[in-house]
C-alpha cells in the first residue's frame, strides 16, 4: 500500500475538507522558531494569569462559587431568560430570538436595511464570529468593520482570529505593521506598537464617529435586571455604541447570570484569567438605551440548547470564555488558533465545538494529550479534559473514526484480553525489531521514527523474568 | 411556534434538574480602610493610572481654570470645582464631542482590589465622554473607597440608570505582539483625585 | 502486607528492568509481592482512543488477575489512573474493592508504607519530570496553576536518596507530549512538547531524567537517542532501588 495512503487510512478521521488539528499543526511547528516564539508568548500569559491568581487568597472559593452559579443557572435557565427578558423590554429594549445563526445574522441584516444603516461597528463578539456574521454581511453589500485592534489587524488580513481574547497573537510587530502600511499608508517598516495604535486610533476615531449601527458582545446578561455588562481594555465597545444610534449586543443563552451581586464573582474572576489584570479598563452595565437611541438584544440558541441536553457535556456552556484553558494548553501553543478551524478553538472549543458539527470538528478533542492543567485554571471549574475524553468516546461510537483505526483497536482489544495471545504478540514483535529493525525504522511508515528513535527490544519480558527468577 | 418558543422549550426540555443556588460569602482581607486607600492606589498606579491625594479641591479648580485660557477644549461637570460645561448633555453630537481634550467627571466609589471607579450616567453627562475625551480625570473622595466588586455591588444600584460603568485606568491594548500600549481607543490618561474633606 | 504487583504491558514488553527494580524495592521495603501471571494491560490505550467500549475483555482480565490481594502497586500514573476511574467489571464489588486499593509506586511507599528513610544512593544530577495524570489525578505533586501548597511524593522520596542532586525544569509541570496515540496521530506536536523539555532540562545539565511514568520517559528518551544526547532518562524505581 501507498505509504500515503496507509497514514491517512489510519490517520485522519473522515471528515470535511478543511486541514485536520494535526496536519495544520505539523505545518505550524515546520517553523521551529517562530512556533518558539508563539509557545513563549501564550506561556507568559498564563504566568501573569498565575500572579494576578496568587493576589486572592480566595481564589478558589471564587472558582467555586463562579462553577456553582453556573450550575445552577443552567438549571433554571428558561426562567432566567424570560425574566431578562420582561426586565430588558420594560427598559426600552428590543428582544429578538435566534434560533441558529443564520436567523441571528437575518435579523441584523433585517434591521440594518430598515433603519437605513450605512455604517456598521463592531467590537468583539465571539458569537458573530461563530455566526460568520461578517462575510454574510459583506456578501449583501453590508461592510462592518471590526473596531477591536487585533480583529481589525486580522480583518485586513482576511484572516479569522486565533485566540478569543488575543485575536492577533499569532502575528508578530512585523506583520502588522505590514498590513497598516498597505491598508492605512504607515511607514513601511515601522513595527513601534505605539505608531502603529496610534494610527489604529485615528483611522477607528473616524469610524466610530460615522457609524449609525454598533454591533456588540455580551459577557454577562443579569437576568433580575434585564441590563448586561460589555469588558473591554480597549474602549471600542463603548466608543462604538455610545455612538450610534442603533446598538445591537448579540448574546448566547447560556450568558445570563440571575442578580447583579454575581457579577462580583464573575468579574473578580474574568480578567484574572484571561490576561492576569484585576479587572479590564472598561466594565460597561448597559440597562437603558441612551435618549434617542434603538438598543436590540439577540438572544442565540445556535446549539446551545443541545448542548444543554448533553448530561456529559452541558457544564461546557458555564464557559465566560476568559481562553485560561488556551494559555495553559501545550498543545493549543504549538499549534495555533488556526488550526482548530473553528471560531473559538483551544481546550474550551474542543468541547463546545463537536456539538455544533461531529464530522467537522471529530479531530479536536484528539488534539490533546489529557493533561488536565486546562481544568485547574477555568474559572469556572469546567472539567474539560474529562469532557474530551468523553467526546472521544462519543465521536467513536457514532462512527467518525478512520476505519484503520478501528480495526487496529479491535485487534489490540482482542490482544489485551488474551493473555497468551499478548503475550506471543509481544515476543513476535520483540523479535521482529531486533531482526528486522529497517521494518519500524521507517519514517514513512511509522510516525515515531519521524524525530525519535525506538525503544530497544529486550529478549526477555519482566514475565519471562519473574518467571525464571521468582517462582 | 416562534423562534423564541422553540428555545425555551428546548431549553425546558433539556435542562437538569434544579441544583440550589449558592451564597456569596467573601470576607475581605482587611478591614481598615487604610489599607483599601492603599491598595487602590497601588493597583491603579500598577495599571496605567496616576493617582493624586489632596485635602482640598483648590489646586484642581486653578488647574481647570488655567487649562481653560490656554485653549484646550475642557469639560468640567463638576459644580463645586467652578464653571460647568452645559452643553455636554446626553445628545450631544460625537463629531462635537470628539474635540474634548479633557474631562473631569466625578467618580462614586472606587474598589481597592482593582483600582476601577463606579461612574453612574448621571456624572458622565453624555455616555461617550469617558472614552471620547483625550485625557479624563476622576475626583473621588476617599472615603469612597472600598476593599472589592462584592462591597461594590451592595453600595452601588447599577440598574437605577440607564448606563454605568467600572472605569479602571487608561484604555489601553497589548493586542500588537503583546507590548502593551496606552491609550488605544478610550482616554489616553487617567488621573484620580483622591480628596479627603 | 500482600501487594499484587501489576505491570503496563509497555514495562513489561521494552521496560523489564523497571518491573525488576519495582518488585525489588518493594520487597526491600518488606512486602511480599505477588506477580499475577495473566495480566496483560489497562486498557488505557483503546480507551483514550475513544474505544472504551471495546476493554470490557480487558477489564476482566484485570479484575480476574487482581480480585484477590489488599493492595495494587503499579510503577505507572496514568494506569493506575486510568483504573482508578474506568474499571468495571460484571463483578462490580471486586472491581470497585480494585479501584480503591490500587497505587503508583511513590503513593503507595509515601502513604501507605509511610516510609521515611531510603537506603538509596544515586550521585547524580537528576531532572524531575512531573508526568500529567499521576501529578493532576493522582495528586502525587501539587500543581502549579492551583493556589495550593506546595507538595511532592516523588521528590520527597528522590531528596532522601544519597548524592542525588534533584533539580526541576522551568515549567515545572507541562506536559511531555506523549500522551498515547497522540504521540504518533498529533507527531510533530508531541515531539516539539518533549523537545522543549529536554531543552529546560539540559539548561539544569542533568545527567538523568526521572519520573513515575515509563511512557513519559519512553518518550523523552526516544527523543534524546536522536538527538545524540548524553542524557538518559530513568525511571524512579531504579533510582530508588539502587545501592
């Protein structure tokens, strides 16, 4: 057989066309370098993560109380929802439902052809990013920039983000300043941060003062008061909305807390996570629209709901998507967003993410080697290498697995159970790599002799020892 | 059925079982309220802010007065610190707004643990001011201050008014190979006056 | 005491020393061991490939090997792991009676023999991998994104063997990258994960690399012989067992 063929019989799952997490991955690490690089920079995010963390003697009481309310909110989540609901409404704002993403994307489309919208902002919301809300906007004439800077960065460069807090952390000073030469004239081949904000600055200052619609994200919707909060470092959020006389925030279900008071658990806990700061600069409560202005919630299922139904895996839409469990992922930092080819990837993705498609997502949560350290850091105590443990289980039984590879666990079942079978599988294969070493000393056709060498094969087993020694 | 019947049916379907809802109790570190003026000014500081204590509001009413004949465009909105700028109000225009160098605004309470201030719509004037103005300045008193986000929440009604915020620090972005940047598209500066009466 | 003595089939297949070293040091250490004879493995490899409906062949086995003695002694975090929270059987008591008496090796000297003094000497620099699923799930050490103290079974017996120099890589707790079929379906990032430890281990210039999993160290070794290095990796059982 084709060595070709063999890997991919063996080794990639069926599934769509994209790039699977590990053949992207190997592209990805082909620049040791530069994946050094990448590894360096989420690592000492997670580092300040740890010191902001090491501040609060209560941490993981926080931890457990953010999990708790979680919990129980999914619980009774129908209730808190339409209590958000009658409470938002009775301040002036306009509720939609969205049932999948792209009623959610109908409906801003549907509202920007109404009110006449020329102009649209939006700062960052990882719910319209897994909606692909812009490129359904773009394909009807509709252009929204993206006012956050690492989106907007990626924005020019028709990329999607590689990480839902940090959507630029995969470029380096040299690639963005190479993108604003050309997009926003800045000096070729001046990488200086402070320019190149600047220069974001000024070209967003213009958009944010034209825009009639801004667009944005919710962190955390408070069910007994109808109002939600919006976190940024950035301003954009607010600069957008404060602006325009449309705001729409986009929402998934599971974003609703029940009472303000729990919001002093979940802010405590948000920015700690997510980039080691106390809090962000900015912790927006919108209640009311502002005099004048249409404010609009949408409220998205998009599969949420199934999830919910999930036992194994329903504790995965307690996520405040902080991406603690991408930083600390050793896997997730040497391999880059990209290659999960999903909106929100890492750890977190890998959970949430098979939900919405088996067959296109079957190979992320093999993209782990179950270390658990994504679960000690979430803030909200989401067991996440248990749940992709299961997922496997999941995707296995319903059939998206390489039929090579069911066939060799078939066979290593069959071996494990048999003890004198096992144990002249392993004599033979003893045997064979000290006689015929060239047969796994291949690179073509086992992947380990890529970059390592084989164990040496004994003659003896312990058993064969124990045997002759002990008995 | 309606999109919003089908959800919360699924929604209804699919939940589990009622799993009782916790008490938040956090006790905080230190009582003294010493200790919280010192935090504050820590982290702010450790953020990005710049903190002044004062005893009086003298020095920041001279300051505004004399910013305002050398032809910076400032906002004041404070009574007792001299004139107030009346055509800042909630429909004031973004293109007029975006001229503001600086503002000072009044701040309700400030949280030791994270160095933010509470500002209600009411003190902000117009929604967009905080962010549009070039520089911000924030007098807050300081026994306005207190240890973290829980005691915040119970002295403050973040639903009385349409908008609030938690204001800590400059805006600031590391989004360019994490080398972190002041002033990205909010105020570039923030400074608190800490007043003790 | 009676310690059934239960060896990965990788240990018992490429590791044999280890399996000796083991049986050895815990005989040293006066207890009497029992080697089932018809063991074969976990069934951790089928079950972290998502096949874990195809080890119920394989739990029996285990279960009708183990039935029988008070304590389980395995030199493997992640088996011993992994039996802890996946074995059952048709004979649930014996399955669970397995599940609550089984231990990795420096578990079960730390906590169970309670053993303070080791008559070991290793007079050598020592690199300590923390292997993922003995540390986090077993909690052999403590972890570093937990605010916790700071604790380590395997270090604390390592610190008592004579001349030995132990000494911990920057990252004190990432994982190696083995973690089963990954390390040959996800290869190059498994290899990149297993090459930037060794890096953090050589900048302590260790002349060994120890832990309580031989997959850990299988691994990092197959990665050091190609490299050509000097280091060599070993696991914990030698270390404790020698003279």
């Amino acid at each position: 057989m084709n060595p070709k063929n063999f890997n991919r019989l063996f080794f990639e799952p069926i599934q769509a066309a994209t790039l699977s997490h590990s053949a992207a991955a190997e592209i990805f690490n082909k620049d040791e370098a530069r994946t050094d690089w990448h590894d360096e920079t989420l690592w000492f995010v997670r580092e300040k993560r740890d010191k902001a963390v090491k501040q609060i003697s209560e941490w993981e009481q926080l931890r457990t109380l953010g999990s708790d309310i979680k919990d129980h909110t999914l619980s009774n989540l129908d209730n808190y929802l339409t209590e958000f609901e009658k409470n938002a409404q009775a301040n002036g704002i306009k509720i939609h439902w969205a049932i999948d993403a792209e009623e959610h994307n109908e409906i801003i489309l549907r509202i920007i052809r109404e009110q006449k919208v020329q102009q649209v902002v939006k700062s960052k919301s990882m719910l319209t990013e897994e909606c692909h809300l812009n490129d359904f906007l773009a394909q009807r004439g509709v252009e929204v920039v993206d006012t956050d800077l690492g989106e907007r960065i990626v924005q020019f460069r028709n990329e999607p983000p590689s990480h839902i807090v940090l959507p630029a952390i995969h470029l380096k000073k040299q690639d963005v300043s190479e993108t604003f030469h050309e997009h926003l004239g800045t000096e070729k081949g001046n990488n200086d941060p402070q320019y190149l904000t600047e220069a974001a600055r000024q070209h967003l200052r213009e958009k944010f003062i034209e825009s009639q619609l801004a667009i944005t994200g919710v962190n955390f919707a408070i069910a007994s008061t109808g109002g939600f909060v919006v976190c940024t470092n950035e301003g954009n959020a607010d600069m957008g909305a404060h602006a325009a006389k449309i705001h729409i925030a986009c929402m998934g279900i599971e974003k609703i807390i029940p009472k303000v008071e729990h919001l002093g658990v979940f802010l405590r806990l948000l920015a700690r996570s997510a980039t080691g700061q106390p809090i962000t600069t900015y912790s927006s409560h919108f209640h009311q629209p502002r005099v004048g202005q249409q404010m609009h919630i949408i409220i998205v299922d998009n599969g949420r709901t199934k999830q919910l139904g999930r036992p194994d895996f329903r504790s995965s839409l307690k996520c405040i998507r902080c991406a603690a469990c991408f930083n600390t992922c050793p896997v997730y930092r040497r391999s880059g967003g990209h290659s999960y080819h999903t909106a929100v990837a890492g750890p977190i993705g890998s959970i949430l993410n098979p939900n919405l498609d088996m067959k296109a997502n079957a190979d992320l949560p093999f993209a782990s080697t179950l270390c658990g350290s994504c679960s000690n850091v979430c803030p909200v105590k989401i067991d996440i290498h248990v749940q992709l443990y299961k997922w496997r289980q999941e995707l296995v039984s319903e059939g998206y697995t390489a039929t090579g590879k069911k066939v060799a666990m078939k066979g290593m079942a069959f071996v494990l159970s048999h003890p004198s079978i096992y144990r002249i599988t392993g004599k033979m294969a003893r045997w064979m790599m000290r006689a015929f070493p060239f047969i796994l000393n291949n690179k073509s056709i086992n992947p380990w002799y890529k970059q390592r060498e084989m164990p040496e094969a004994p003659k003896q087993s312990f058993r064969d020892w124990y045997k002759k020694n002990k008995q | 059925m309606s999109s919003r019947e089908k959800i919360l049916g699924a929604i209804s379907t699919n939940k589990p079982a009622l799993i009782e809802l916790p008490v938040i109790d956090i006790k905080s570190t230190s009582n003294l309220a010493a200790d919280w003026v010192e935090q504050f000014i820590k982290i702010l500081e450790s953020i990005g802010g710049t903190v002044i204590q004062l005893s009086s509001i003298d020095l920041i009413k001279k300051e505004i007065q004399q910013a305002k004949i050398g032809g910076e465009y400032i906002v004041n909105t404070l009574p007792i610190l001299g004139e107030v700028n009346t055509e800042i109000n909630s429909t004031m225009e973004a293109s007029l707004l975006e001229t503001v160098d600086r503002a000072y605004i009044e701040g309700s309470l400030g949280v030791a643990e994270n160095g933010s201030v509470w500002l209600y719509e009411h003190q902000i004037k117009n929604r967009l001011l905080p962010f549009i103005c070039q520089h911000l300045v924030i007098c807050l008193n300081t026994n306005k201050i207190v240890p973290n986000l829980h005691e915040a929440y119970k002295q403050i009604d973040v639903a009385k008014e349409g908008y609030g915020v938690f204001l800590a620090g400059p805006s600031k972005t590391a989004d360019i190979e994490q080398s972190l940047v002041i002033g990205a598209h909010g105020a570039r500066s923030l400074l608190v006056y800490l007043i003790s009466e | 005491m009676k310690v059934g003595l239960f060896i990965p089939c990788y240990v018992d297949q490429f590791y044999p020393k280890v399996a000796v070293a083991t049986l050895e040091l815990l005989e040293k250490l006066g207890c009497e061991v029992i080697f089932p004879l018809n063991q074969t493995c976990c069934g951790q490899p089928m079950a972290n490939s998502g096949f874990a409906s195809l080890s119920e062949g394989c739990d029996k086995n285990f279960v009708a090997n183990f039935g029988a003695v008070d304590y389980i002694v395995s030199p493997s975090g992640s088996c011993v792991l992994h039996l802890k929270e996946h074995l059952h059987d048709q004979d649930e008591i014996k399955a669970s009676n397995i599940r609550k008496h089984i231990y990795e090796l420096t578990e079960f000297i730390v906590d169970i023999l309670k053993v303070e003094n080791i008559t070991a000497s290793f007079p050598h620099k020592v690199g300590m991998h923390i292997s993922c699923h003995g540390q986090r799930g077993l909690h052999l050490s403590s972890m570093s994104e937990l605010s916790a103290p700071s604790f380590s079974k395997p270090a604390y017996l390592l610190n008592r063997v004579k001349g030995l120099e132990l000494s911990d890589p920057k990252r004190v707790d990432e994982c190696c990258g083995f973690g089963g079929t990954f390390c040959v379906f996800e290869e190059a990032v498994s290899v990149k994960m297993g090459k930037d430890r060794i890096t953090e281990h050589a900048m302590n210039q260790v002349e060994y690399i120890t832990g309580v999993d031989v997959s850990c160290l299988m691994h990092l070794e197959g990665i050091l012989k190609r490299q050509g290095s000097k280091v060599k990796t070993i696991h914990i059982a030698e270390i404790l067992n020698s003279d």
